[in-house]
C-alpha cells in the first residue's frame, strides 16, 4: 500500500450503519460504547490534564510516523472518521481510542492521557534515587534531581509523584537550613494530595514534615498542632495505618519536650513503641528508637535511652542514611552529657557535626555546635565554648533554630557568671543580657521546659546583684511555666490508636 506523505482532507461525509466511521464491512466491538452521531458536536474535552486535545494528539502521533488516515482507520473505520476525530468534531469510544493506539503504536494509556508509557512508574523510581542521596549526603545533587522530577509530573498532571518532588524539595531545604523554601515545598505538596483527594495515611509524612519544619522555626505549639490534628483524625476515624502513626507520634515528641510536656512526650514514645512491630518501614523504626530516646532519658532511664539509640544506630548504618545516623550520634552525645560521661559525649557530638558539616547541614550542624559548646564548658574549656557559640549565633534567629539560638546565649549567661567575675559589673550586666535573649526566644518559641530552667537562673542572678523583687518576680514566672507543664500550652491529648 502507498503511504501518502499528507493527511487526508474532508468531512465525515455519509457514515454506514452502526459506530460512526466503521468500515461497512466491520462490525462494532460488543465492547464499544454507544457512539455520538457523526455532525459536528462539542469540542471534545480533553482526557488528561495536559493542554493537548486527543484529536490533536492523535494527529501529532500520525504524522510524526508518517500514516496516512486511511492506515491508522483501516481495517474498522474511515479515513473520513480519522479526519473527524482529529478535527475534534467527535467523542471517540473506548473501542475507538484502542483501535487508534495499537495502529499508532503506543498504548490506551499513552493516547489518552498523554503521558508515556510507564511513565509514572519511572518518576518513582528516580524519586527512589534522589531519596537515596538525600540520606547519603549528595543533597544538592537530589535538590537538582527533585526539580526535574517535579516539572515533568506537573508537565504530564501526575499529581502523587509532584507532590512526592515537592516533599523532597523540602527536605532539602531543611537539610540546607532553608525554612521558608522548606515551608513553601511543604504545603505544596500538601496542596496537591488534598486536591487528589490522597487519604491522611497518605499524607501523613508530608503533615510530619510540616510539623518538623515549623518546630526548627520555633514554633512549637503550631507543630504540636499540626501533628495532634492528624493523629486525632487517624485514630477516630478507623484509618489505622502503623506507619502513620508511628511516623506522626515520633516527630511530636520533640516538641512535648521543649515544651515541657513531658507526660505527654512518654505517652507518645509508649504508643509508638507499641506500634513499631507493626510498621513495615525500618526507618520509621529506627526514627522512633531516636527520638524515644529522649523521653526515656527525661525518666532517668539512661541505659534504656542508650540501647534504643544503638539499635537505631545499627539500623541506619544498615540502611547507608548517613543524615539520620549524625543524628544518632548527637542523640548520644546528649544522653552521654545528661549521665555525666563528657567524654563519650564530646566524641559523639564531633561525630555528629563532622557529618553534618560534610552535607553543609547548616541549621543541623549548628544546634550540634550549642550541645557541643555545652559539654566542653563542662569539661574546663570555656574559652573555646564561648567562641562556637558566638560563632554559631550569626546562623540563628528567631525564625531559624529559636530554641538553641536560646540555649547558645543561656551557655554563654553561665560562661560570663562561672567567669570568676560575676560580682563586677561588666560580667553580671553581660550573663543578664544572654539570659534575657534567651527567655525571649523561649517565650516565643512555647518551651516551657527550658523557659522554667531559664528563670531559676535569671532569678539567682538577680538575687546575687541584690535585686530581690527582681529576682522573685522572675522566680514566680519560672514558677508558672512549670505548675503544670503542657496543660497549660496544649489542648487535649489526641485519641491514641486501638493497639
């Protein structure tokens, strides 16, 4: 047969009985759909998301591999049939459609959607890949990776993995210490689930994130929120999926503790050890065994909270995360410093931030740095303490690490006063000044735990430069910010889970 180099021009002209555009020797498909009558009818409406109607589509697809209309209709339909439907003059059936795609060469999927096929399936593997270097330390590579994968799902309407891109997008920005980009990518992505009409489970690391990305911020009530609301919706409207739940309870127990709320920081950390047979995520696991760590410490369950810690440990160097192990370490060298092991506590803390400084994880590194700073004013080296800390300061702010941009000027209040020179003038009026700072990024921030600790010190050194109402007034704030630790701050607890 000769193939003609342009399309066949003409209308529908006469159709014979049966589907529109049938040859008059074939016979409709028992499959097919009624079909609309051949005079001209609405444009017909596009099937995908993309700009390019089908009939458009299938006149791209035809030309590009030089058929004429009579080789992609025959043997079923018409030349005069092809030409109508790609004029976007007739709603072609399912039938149709398949006809038309197996005599292009592409699949259903691909011509009516436009997408390629098994295009989806390849954005989340690369996906997969740039998750990958995020967690081994190439974050800028996947930052680049992420914005190719989201401009090609938002190119072809590929909702889920866009929204997926955007959450890694984000994740980078955390990494980088970049919160307002880390926000914008976060409720992006959120946006794109709600509008998909994504089920909770499905968003629950995106609502995690969020809630990550205002507690770095500072603001650690609306953290709390974010996280308690997507529990309360989990646990009383039957959705009951592990890895949920226990990725939502972990991430909020960091705020209960700046916060003070420690009773509700244990029962989160109980509830998400009883959830962790039953998640299929080992990460997940190993990010519950790390921030339980914390509660259990606060209990003074010491050894407890370095075992769980080591069986993080081993599950992320399992796993090759290299973000959530410098994590790890720093969990340690926390605990490590609570139980007076200095040592073992300024080891795991270099580890910590020797890590975290090779990913150029700023925000991450720098908190590492005010741990740090503390246990080597501890150990006798105040000097050097003194200089990280001023060193760090310029990296934090209200809107970025509030609350150890709190505990680096609280360390350099207590460096002035253990001076030796704490009755003259200069050094007081200079540990008043930290102090101060610091308890203006806590009562920003909500943490009452560390704004009580504050307080008693602010108090002392009021009472020791012989400002007794000063001093009592601040003892009586302290005195409010602990009566009642997260009753006060927080609303009712979230419905816990039928484990």
């Amino acid at each position: 047969m000769t193939h003609d180099s342009t399309p066949e021009a003409g209308g529908p002209g006469p159709v014979p009985d049966g589907e529109p555009g049938l040859a008059p020797d074939a016979k409709p498909s028992p499959s097919a759909e009624p079909a609309e009558p051949a005079e001209p009818a609405e444009p017909a409406e596009p099937a995908e998301p993309a700009d390019e109607p089908i009939g458009r589509r299938v006149l791209r697809l035809r030309t590009e591999r030089g058929l004429t209309q009579r080789q992609v209709a025959e043997p079923a339909y018409t030349p005069a049939y092809i030409s109508t439907l790609e004029a976007g003059r007739v709603r072609p059936s399912e039938a149709a459609l398949r006809h038309v795609a197996e005599r292009l060469g592409v699949t259903y999927q691909e011509l009516t959607t436009g997408q390629p096929a098994h295009l989806a399936t390849r954005l989340r593997l690369r996906l997969t890949e740039a998750q990958r270097g995020l967690t081994t330390g190439a974050a800028g590579e996947a930052a680049v990776l992420y914005e190719e994968l989201r401009a090609e799902a938002e190119r072809h309407g590929l909702a889920a993995e866009q929204a997926a891109a955007e959450l890694g997008l984000g994740e980078c920005a955390l990494e980088a210490g970049e919160l307002p980009d880390a926000h914008r990518h976060f409720e992006a992505a959120e946006a794109l689930l709600v509008a998909a009409g994504a089920p909770l489970p499905q968003r629950a690391p995106v609502v995690r994130a969020r809630a990550v990305a205002h507690y770095l911020s500072g603001e650690l009530r609306y953290a709390c929120y974010l996280l308690e609301s997507a529990l309360d919706e989990l646990n009383t409207s039957g959705l009951h999926d592990p890895d949920a739940l226990l990725l939502l309870y972990t991430a909020a127990i960091a705020p209960y503790m700046d916060m003070g709320a420690h009773a509700r920081a244990a029962q989160a950390a109980e509830l998400a050890l009883s959830l962790a047979p039953q998640a299929g995520d080992p990460v997940l696991v190993a990010k519950m065994h790390r921030s339980v760590a914390r509660t259990l410490l606060a209990e003074g369950r010491a050894a407890e909270a370095d075992a769980s810690l080591s069986k993080a440990a081993e599950l992320y160097q399992r796993l090759q995360i290299r973000t959530e192990l410098a994590h790890c370490h720093w969990m340690r060298g926390y605990v490590h410093a609570q139980n007076g092991r200095l040592a073992d506590a300024e080891q795991e803390l270099r580890t910590a931030r020797d890590m975290l400084s090779a990913k150029r994880a700023v925000l991450y590194t720098t908190q590492v740095e005010v741990e740090l700073a503390d246990v080597l004013r501890r150990r006798g080296s105040s000097d050097e303490a003194a200089a990280l800390l001023r060193a760090l300061l310029g990296d934090l702010n209200p809107e970025r690490g509030a609350v150890h941009a709190a505990g680096a000027h609280r360390l350099l209040g207590i460096i002035a006063e253990e001076s030796g020179a704490a009755e003259e003038t200069a050094a007081a009026e200079a540990a008043e000044e930290h102090y101060v700072t610091a308890l203006s990024l806590l009562e920003r921030a909500g943490a009452a735990g560390d704004l009580a600790d504050l307080c008693r010190l602010l108090g002392d050194l009021y009472r020791r430069t012989g400002r007794i109402d000063a001093a009592l007034d601040t003892y009586r704030t302290g005195l409010g910010h602990r009566a009642a630790p997260g009753t006060t701050t927080l609303g009712p607890a979230p419905a816990e889970p039928p484990v």
